[in-house]
C-alpha cells in the first residue's frame, strides 16, 4: 500500500503543525500558494477534525473558475478532494460529488481528468487542457479520492481502511457534513446530487442512504440537501451484471453489426446461467463469504469467455467493439493521467507530501479489503429503493457498448426493484431520446424509460427514477459521448424531460 508507511505519518503531522492555522469558521478565499500554506478549518462539533485546504490555478488544470484541493483529516484518516466552482453561477447553481469505481480507483483518473472535469488529459497524453463539455459548466463539483487508501487519501499507520461500500460511506458522511457545514456552508442551500461511475453503483447508493439516515438521526442538524443520484453504467448487482453477459455478447442489441460471441459460446452461457442465478440469489439472501464465493466460481465462468481473451492489444470489456490498449483499464488515458500528476510540480502545487509516495491509479490494498468485505457479491438495491422511498430521485444511465457493467443487466435489476412505481416503470419499453448532433440536427442518442411515482403512501411529492442508455458508448459515457453525456446530465439536474 503505497500511502501507508511508517514514515508517513510523523511527516504528515509536521506538515499538518507548520501550517499557518486559519481556523475562521467558513471559508474565506485568496489562499497563499507557497507549498507549506493551507487555510486551516475546524469543526467546532468534531474539534478533532479539521479541513486543509488551498487554491489551485489554470496551470494544473484550466477550469475556467475557482478551484480548490485539500484533506479532510480526522480519526487518522486524510480524504482527498478537488472542488470547482461552476462556470455559470457559482452561488446558486447546484453541488454534485463524483465517485469513480473500482473499487479504490481514484475519481482523480477516471472522472475528473478522463471524463467529464473542467481540464482533461490531451489526446497524446502531453499536458491536460479545458473541456468544453465538463459538467461544471452549470454545477460546482468536488471530486473525492475514497475509500480511505484510494489516489490521494490515505491513512495514519496502523489506522484501518475501508472494507465495504457502507464503511466508506460513513467516512464520506462526515466528509460532506463537515465541508458542507464548515467550507462552503453557502452550498447547503444549493440542491447537492451525487454522480458516479462503475463500482459507483455501490458507493453511491451506499452513501445515499447513510445520508438520509444521519439526516433523520439529527433532524436538528443541518440537513445535508440530497436531491438526486446518478449512476454512470453501474454495477449495482452482480449477478445481474452476469446475466446481462448473454444479451451484451450474443446478440446485435448493443448495437452492434453481429453478435461477438458464437452459438457454441453462447450456448455454454446460456446453460451456466440458471445455476449461476440460482447460487448468486442465496448469496443476496445469506450473504456469507463462503456462500457468495462460491456463486461467484460458478458466475465467473461466464464473465471469462471475455474477460480471459480481454488485455492490453485484446478484447476491451468496457467496449466491445474497441481494442484494449492497456491491461487492467484499458485506456492510454488512464495511465497518462497518473504521469501527468506524478510530475513534481504538479505534486507540489497539490502539496503531496513526497513520503506519500506517487499518485497511483489505484489502491490494491482496497481491491483485497473489499474482497474481503464481502462488499464485491453483494448488491444494493435495498439503499435504491430507501433512497426513492426517503425522497431522492434517482437516474440510472449506461452506455451500451459496455460489457463490464452492461446496459442488460442494469435494466433486469432497475425492472426487479420492489418499490411503489415498480409495475408502472417495469410495464413499459424504451423508447428513443434525441440530442441535437455537431451539425444541429435531431439525433438519437439512446433509449429511456421513467416513472414518476409516490414512493411511500405518506409521500407528498413523487420520485423521478429513470433508466437512460448512450449509443455508441460504452463504460464511460462523459469520455466516449462527452456532448450527450453532458445534456443528459443537465436535463436530469435542473428537472427537465429526457426527450426534450
Ligand atoms: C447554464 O449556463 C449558461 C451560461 O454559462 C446559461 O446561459 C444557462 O442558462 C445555464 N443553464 C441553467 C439551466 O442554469
Ligand atoms: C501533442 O499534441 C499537440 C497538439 O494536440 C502537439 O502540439 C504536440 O506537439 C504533441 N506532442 C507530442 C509529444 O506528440
Ligand atoms: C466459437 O468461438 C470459439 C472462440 O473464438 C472458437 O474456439 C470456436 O471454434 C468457435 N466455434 C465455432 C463452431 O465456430
Ligand atoms: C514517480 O513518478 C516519476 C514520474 O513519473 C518517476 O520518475 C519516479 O521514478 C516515480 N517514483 C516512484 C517511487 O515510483
């Protein structure tokens, strides 16, 4: 584990005790840039946490408004985030967190500088430069390295990482409450949305429900503004994922010319799958760690009729139409992202203390814990359907090139899920969405289906819960259709129809 040595710490602590302390309650701007200055914030509730932050400039990364980095540090923990304004109306637009996947990827690489930031990495990997289509043209954002472990964020000796989704994300509660009470507490009176990708589909609803619950909890706390989640091709459930393997490989629905896989392959899929559901749903129901892995031994042989021919100059498990380029993320971009910030200047400018090592794409120790954790077979349609229920809406959107986290197997879970707009979003088709195109001519980016419903017999409002897919895109949406991917986000933020 690359940020956790025995040296670290003493070195961390001196940095953290040679700051000059600003300890005013909010923040104020105008933060020196010499590498040992941070404005300090604490926590008057929490004394023992406290935030460091600093302003960051358009020569790491042109954003086209205010950016700030720094760590929330408490319990020996120390969260990484990068926060920007939005280009529109920084005071009234709304708030939106990105987490990336993984688990332990940093949402340094695949969100902000690969996908949908102010700045990203340029075609040959040189330098990062402004993005016209970032989703903070009309929101500010924050991105957060988590679990604890993960890219920048890292933990005191002896301190324990994160060994599921739910342990992250009460540690990203505590991020969030104190940002949003103690930095920009003007942000706490903007509606707040959280993104993500991938193994997002864990984190997020995860932290949605710690959310709302905290809120209920201390209902004479300020209340953390939670309008709406959005999971970027997500992987919710497992064994769904799995079963959408078969639709993904085996026919042209994907949008594809002919199927990837044979018939003698796609006959051995077809004939694995029912044992597959069947051991994969005890394990929802009994979720031991024996029990589990063993569904997944029987899952696996599935997933590695691809997955084994998938790597670096093979097969692309995140596209299927597309050639991998390097093991494991696929992506030259990924690994141009972790040399861009690995530069000195760059780590200085984002004060990285040099004990802490370089930046690394991500975190093996938190693969292992959260294997461990039993947290990889596990799905989370229960904090789905408590978020609908606790006034949340919630959009679920996939590219469809993607076989990782498939447009088939998402649709399967968001068609099971048990809640009061069940029947009606299960009855119907998709139905095509339009964008405009370069030349301004209508055309079709995807498919959707939504329902507005009253979540709880007591709801006074209904919930939004909608599942959208991207053409021509597979895993990652804002980096394959960055111009739709943005409209889509946009509809979906200030409440307007997904076919406009
Ligand atoms: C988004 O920002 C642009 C200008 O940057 C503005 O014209 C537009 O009204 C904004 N949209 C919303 C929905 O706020
Ligand atoms: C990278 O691309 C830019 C233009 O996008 C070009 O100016 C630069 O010379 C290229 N650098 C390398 C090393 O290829
Ligand atoms: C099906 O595909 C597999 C893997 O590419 C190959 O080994 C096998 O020979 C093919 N079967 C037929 C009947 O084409
Ligand atoms: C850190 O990254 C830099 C630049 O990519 C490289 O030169 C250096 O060897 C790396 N150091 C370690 C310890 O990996």
């Amino acid at each position: 584990m690359k940020f956790f040595s025995t040296t670290l710490w003493p070195l961390a602590f001196q940095l953290f005790l040679g700051l000059e302390a600003n300890a005013k309650p909010g923040f104020v701007g105008g933060v020196s840039r010499d590498s040992s200055q941070y404005t300090i914030l604490t926590h008057d509730e929490y004394p023992t946490y406290s935030v460091r932050i600093r302003e960051q400039h358009d020569d790491v990364c042109e954003a086209h408004s205010r950016q700030y980095t720094g760590w929330l540090d408490f319990e020996g923990k120390h969260m990484f985030f990068w926060y920007f304004d939005s280009q529109n109306d920084p005071v009234n637009d709304p708030l939106t967190l990105w987490l990336t996947g993984g688990p332990g990827v940093s949402s340094m690489i695949a969100g902000l500088f690969l996908e949908l930031g102010p700045c990203r990495i340029k075609e040959n990997g040189t330098g990062v430069d402004y993005h016209p289509y970032a989703w903070t043209k009309n929101t500010s954002m924050i991105f957060i390295d988590q679990p604890t472990g993960t890219g920048f964020s890292y933990a005191d000796d002896g301190v324990e990482l994160p060994s599921d989704s739910f342990m992250s994300a009460e540690d990203l509660y505590i991020f969030l409450y104190t940002f949003l009470t103690k930095v920009f507490p003007e942000k706490m009176e903007v509606p707040f949305h959280i993104s993500g990708e991938s193994y997002g589909g864990h984190y997020i609803p995860a932290l949605s429900a710690e959310i709302l619950k905290q809120n209920k909890i201390h209902p004479h706390r300020p209340q953390i503004p939670l309008q709406s989640v959005l999971i970027g091709n997500g992987f919710v459930s497992p064994m769904d994922t799995t079963f959408g393997y078969y639709e993904t490989l085996c026919t042209t629905k994907p949008g594809v010319e002919a199927p990837v896989f044979n018939e003698t392959r796609c006959t051995i899929i077809a004939e694995t799958l029912p044992r597959c559901l069947y051991v994969h749903e005890a394990c929802y129901k009994y979720p031991d760690e024996k029990l589990c892995k063993a569904a997944d031994e029987i899952c696996i042989s599935i997933r590695d009729l691809y997955d084994q021919e998938a790597g670096a100059g093979s097969r692309d498990p995140y596209d299927i139409t597309r050639k991998c380029e390097v093991e494991h993320l696929c992506y030259d971009g990924a690994v141009e992202v972790e040399t861009y910030l690995n530069q000195p200047h760059i780590l200085e400018s984002l004060g990285i203390p040099d004990v802490l090592g370089n930046f690394s794409i991500e975190s093996p120790q938190i693969v292992d814990n959260f294997k461990k954790g039993n947290d990889l077979y596990a799905n989370t349609m229960e904090q789905v359907k408590y978020t609908l229920e606790n006034g949340v809406d919630v959009l679920i959107y996939n590219g469809n090139l993607d076989l990782a986290c498939n447009t088939a197997g998402n649709l399967r879970w968001t068609n099971a899920l048990s809640w009061n707009g069940q029947a009606p979003f299960s009855a119907q088709d998709l139905k095509p969405w339009y964008t405009a195109d370069e030349k301004g001519n209508k055309a079709q980016a995807g498919s959707f289906k939504e329902v507005l419903a009253y979540a709880t017999p007591e709801a006074s409002t209904k919930r939004r819960f909608a599942f959208v897919t991207v053409d021509k895109s597979g895993h990652m949406v804002p980096l394959q259709q960055p111009a739709v991917s943005l409209e889509l986000y946009n509809r979906w933020i200030f409440g307007k129809p997904i076919d406009l």
